[in-house]
C-alpha cells in the first residue's frame, strides 16, 4: 500500500507512528498535518506534530523548557512514576536512564551536554576535518574500484554504507588494519578478517573502543587515537574510559546511516534527472548548494522528540509538563512560510542553507562538515570516474513509473536499494 492509497480523510484515522506504509512517500501526510496548522496534537498517542519551520525552530533552541531525554524514544517509554507537578525536570533526572539511548550525547541535556559536547568538538577540529577529506577522497576511489569495471553497482552497500562507516573509523583514528574488522561486524561483509566475531554491533564498538582507550592511557602514541583517550574535559578533567568509548560509538550510530541515505537520495536524484547531471558535472561549485537541496527535501532524520518540562504554548497548542513534542524537519523544511516553492529543488535558492536538516541550537548535528565534504567528495569523484550516470531500469522501472523502497522507519528517510549504471571513464 503506498499513501496514493489513502484518501486524505483516512489521515483522520491513521496513527503516523505505526502506518508504515506511509513512509514510502510521507509529503502528503506531512501536508495534510500542515493543513492543520504548523503545531498540531495528534490523537492517537498525544505527539505534539510541529510541521512550522518557525517553530520547530523555537523548541530547537530553547533547552529551559524542553529535554532531549526522550530524542529517539518519544511517547513510547513507559515512565517508572507519572507525571505529576508544574515542572517535571527534578522526575527527568532522577528517571531518565530508563529511556532508551540515555547514555547517548544526543538525548543529554545541559550542562552535562555542555561537557561532553565539547569533548567530541575537540576531536572533530579544523585540521582533523582536513585530514579526513584527504582519506575521503582516497577511499572514494577505492571503493569505485571494486566495482567500476562492472558498469553498475548497487550504490547503498556497494558505496555509501562501507564509505560512510570507514570516514568515520578514519576521523576516530581505529588502524587501517583493524578497518576490515569494523566493515564485517558493523555491515555484515562476508569478507574474512582475523579478529574475533561479536555479532552485536553496539557491543563490538564498546568493546573496541574500551580497548584501544585503556591501551592508549597505558602507553600513549602520537596518534589520533591517543588523542581521543587523552581529551580532558573543559574543566580539565579526565571522563572516564566509558565517557570516551560512548562518544566514539555514538559517532557511528549518528553518522553512518544519515549519510549513507543523503547519498543514496543524491545518487537516484542524478540518476533521475540528466539534465541536472550534466550542470552539476559542467559546475562542480554547484554540488554543494545540490546537497543542502537533497537535505531540505528528503531530510535523513525525519523527526527528533523533545519532552516538555513545563506548561507552554507553540504555535496555538498548548503543552502540558510530560507531553512529547515531535520536531519533523522532513515536513518543517518544506513549510511554504519558510521555503518559497518548498517542493522544488531549486539551486540558486537564497536561503537554502537554513534547513534543519541537520537540526538546530545546542545539538546541531555535530557531523554536519564531515557528512556535507562526503556528500561532495563522493559526487565529484563519481563523476570523475563515469561519463554518466543511470537508474536501472531492471531493478527500479522505467522512468516515469519507478519503483523504489524506502526505509519503513518514521524516524529515517532513504532508500534500501539502489540500482545504477553507469559508462566508466580511462
Ligand atoms: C546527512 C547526514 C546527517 C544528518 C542528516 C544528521 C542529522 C542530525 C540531526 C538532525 C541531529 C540533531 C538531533 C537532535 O536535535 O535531537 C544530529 C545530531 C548529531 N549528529 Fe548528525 N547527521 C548527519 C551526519 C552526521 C555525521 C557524519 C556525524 C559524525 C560522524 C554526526 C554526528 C552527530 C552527533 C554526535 C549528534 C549529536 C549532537 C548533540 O546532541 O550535541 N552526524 N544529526
């Protein structure tokens, strides 16, 4: 079932956090939301919907009156006590470790985001980030190698899965030889490696990173993992070797997957429409203002929660202490208010650079460089290497009556798969 299914009076009835469905195409969801106005109470689990740029922006940056705590869970954690009071923040903190992902930077709050923030900004520096782009245009060739000579690939695990995964092994510093290792346990890659199986990919990076932190402490190198173990909080202190390990896990979660689907939408984007293709190989300063295109319109987080801690109003709606508020940035980046034509992928746009796609305020996606010089790196490169580029026709249909699969998750918007061909160049 797709959403051309649905007429829009089923929305009425339709509980977006369960109608997978839907997340093949979720505009007209998103639109039929906005007809409500830029904040609306859904009525199936008491989201609070902000589809408003303005005021998605709003609950952005005010961290007074709403937590991060619940970024991935939303209203779907049962609480240990309810919520009782004007001000739930003291039931926050002393409740908050039962929420999924509580160990994790983006669901902090400050000051203890403040800290350990800062410790991640120490690793992600302007030099570290040139660095990097040096391995990034290396591996990009690497990874077309494997499958250049064929003349097609399937671009989400033959290109963007493992090149995402490996830039940020690089940028962490984890040793070439242990590379292949991260690409078995993380990706399921079938090829061989000498090191012990762990078949949970979260424990495989703890276990890890707990190694080379507690080796780096015990006998430093000059090398970006000694730094990594070595970075003092800004008050000078040394986090504990978990503190550390969270950080550089975290890292994979946040990074990997977003990336690998802003690609893959680049990719079928380019493949989709020549006449884009030809301008954007004609003028390569263009790919930049194409990616924060590809950001705005198919936004790889779809939606971050916040939860309320104390009584508000957001755009007519009144919040009570507890509600979760659902920040949608895949809807937010297409309000009208904010993005004139908001439906069309425009390249001279003025204001393109103002999506939130990758957030806003204290928790702006810490990887946005990182993730925008992949995104340019990997297009340039490909270009280089083909004198164009196709969507198969086999496997995706043809134009005009495509057939692509999305990630059935509310949370994420990418494709599963992607098919191209391509005439390879030299
Ligand atoms: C296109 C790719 C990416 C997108 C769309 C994206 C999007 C986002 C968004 C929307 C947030 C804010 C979450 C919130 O407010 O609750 C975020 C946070 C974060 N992102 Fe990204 N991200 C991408 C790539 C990366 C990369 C490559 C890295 C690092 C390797 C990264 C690391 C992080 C981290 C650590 C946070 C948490 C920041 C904090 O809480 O202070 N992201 N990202």
């Amino acid at each position: 079932m797709t959403t051309t299914d649905f007429e829009t009076t089923d929305f009425d009835e339709i509980d977006w956090f369960r109608a997978k469905a839907l997340y093949q195409d979720p505009y007209p969801y998103h639109e039929w939301l906005r007809s409500h106005g830029p904040v609306w109470r859904e009525p199936h689990h008491g989201a609070v919907m902000v589809t408003g740029y303005e005021e998605a922006v709003a609950v952005y940056h005010d961290t007074e009156r709403f937590s991060n705590c619940n970024s991935v869970a939303g209203p779907f954690t049962e609480w240990p006590v309810p919520f009782e009071g004007d001000d739930i923040s003291e039931i926050i903190e002393q409740h908050r470790d039962v929420l999924p992902f509580s160990d994790q930077l983006p669901t902090f709050d400050p000051p203890k985001h403040t800290a350990h923030r800062a410790l991640l900004m120490r690793l992600i520096t302007p030099k570290r980030l040139k660095e990097n782009m040096e391995f990034m245009w290396r591996l990009a060739d690497l990874q077309i190698d494997e499958f250049l000579s064929r003349g097609e690939c399937e671009f989400v695990h033959d290109y963007a899965s493992p090149f995402t995964l490996l830039v940020i092994a690089d940028l962490l510093g984890v040793p070439e030889a242990d590379q292949p290792a991260f690409r078995e346990e993380l990706q399921g890659d079938t090829r061989p490696t000498s090191g012990p199986m762990v078949h949970k990919p979260l424990a495989f990076l703890y276990d890890r990173f707990t190694a080379y932190i507690e080796e780096r402490r015990r006998e430093p190198r000059d090398d970006v993992m000694t730094r990594l173990a070595t970075a003092p909080f800004p008050d000078g202190s040394l986090p504990e070797v978990t503190d550390v390990m969270l950080i550089a896990s975290n890292l994979f979660a946040a990074g990997q997957e977003t990336t690998a689907r802003l690609l893959g939408t680049m990719l079928r984007l380019i493949g989709e429409r020549p006449e884009l293709q030809q301008r954007l190989r004609d003028e390569p300063a263009l790919i930049p203002a194409f990616v924060e295109e590809c950001l705005r319109l198919e936004s790889p987080l779809q939606g971050q929660f916040r939860l309320a801690r104390v009584a508000s109003e957001l755009g007519g709606v009144d919040i009570a202490p507890g509600d979760s508020v659902f920040l949608m940035p895949g809807a937010a980046n297409r309000d009208p208010r904010q993005f004139e034509t908001p439906d069309q992928l425009r390249l001279d746009r003025p204001n393109g650079r103002q999506h939130i796609g990758f957030g806003f305020g204290v928790h702006l996606c810490a990887g946005a460089p990182l993730a925008r010089a992949e995104a340019y790196v990997s297009t340039a490169r490909l270009f280089e290497r083909t004198a164009d580029i196709r969507i198969s026709e086999a496997a995706h249909g043809p134009p005009g009556a495509r057939r692509y699969e999305y990630t059935p998750i509310y949370l994420l918007r990418g494709l599963e798969h992607l098919q191209l061909e391509f005439t390879p160049v030299g």
